[in-house]
C-alpha cells in the first residue's frame, strides 16, 4: 500500500468542517482560545530558540577555548594502548625428508 501526502494535509472542506464544529465547541470564546493556542505556540518557539542558542554557545565555545585542541591529545596520551594478542601458525608436522645432494 503506497502512502500519499495528499492525507496529510486538510484541504478547503476539511478546513470548513474543523472551523463549524471550532465554533460549536467554542462559540463566544473562540477568540480567547485562538490568542492563548496563539501565544501557547510563541513560548514554544521561544524555548527552542533558547536551547538552540544554549547548544550553539556551548558547542562554540568550548571548540574557541581549547587552542590546537590539546585537551583531546592529553586525553588520548592518558588512555591505555590497545594491543591485539599476536597471531601464531599452528606447529607444522615437520616431517624431515631426506636431503637430496
């Protein structure tokens, strides 16, 4: 079964019938809800921003502080050396065969 786009987004009737039963529900109140969802949406813009500004400064700044970056190669100086057991050919049958001269 394909997915269609097409779905996701309400088109012109779709609006209409949202708006009819907004304003049963609403009625009177339909302006107050639409400015609180309205400033509901500019606070959540708002802390975005601000985390994004957060993660913008702490990435930024710590790269700007660390010249040449040598708190990684202390850090990598400090770590242990990896070592890899060394690879041994299982002992042959030595079967000396006689030398020909």
């Amino acid at each position: 079964m394909s997915f269609c786009i097409g779905f996701i987004t309400p088109g012109p009737v779709d609006m209409l019938i949202i708006g009819v039963i907004a304003v049963l529900l609403f009625g009177k109140r339909l302006p107050e809800v639409g400015r609180s969802v309205g400033k509901g949406i500019l606070e959540f813009k708002k802390g975005l921003r601000g985390i994004e500004e957060e993660l913008h400064k702490a990435t930024y700044v710590s790269v700007e502080s660390s010249p040449s970056h040598s708190s990684v190669s202390d850090q990598a100086d400090d770590r242990e050396e990896a070592t890899a057991p060394k690879f041994e050919p299982p002992p042959e049958d030595v079967k000396s065969e006689p030398a020909q001269a």
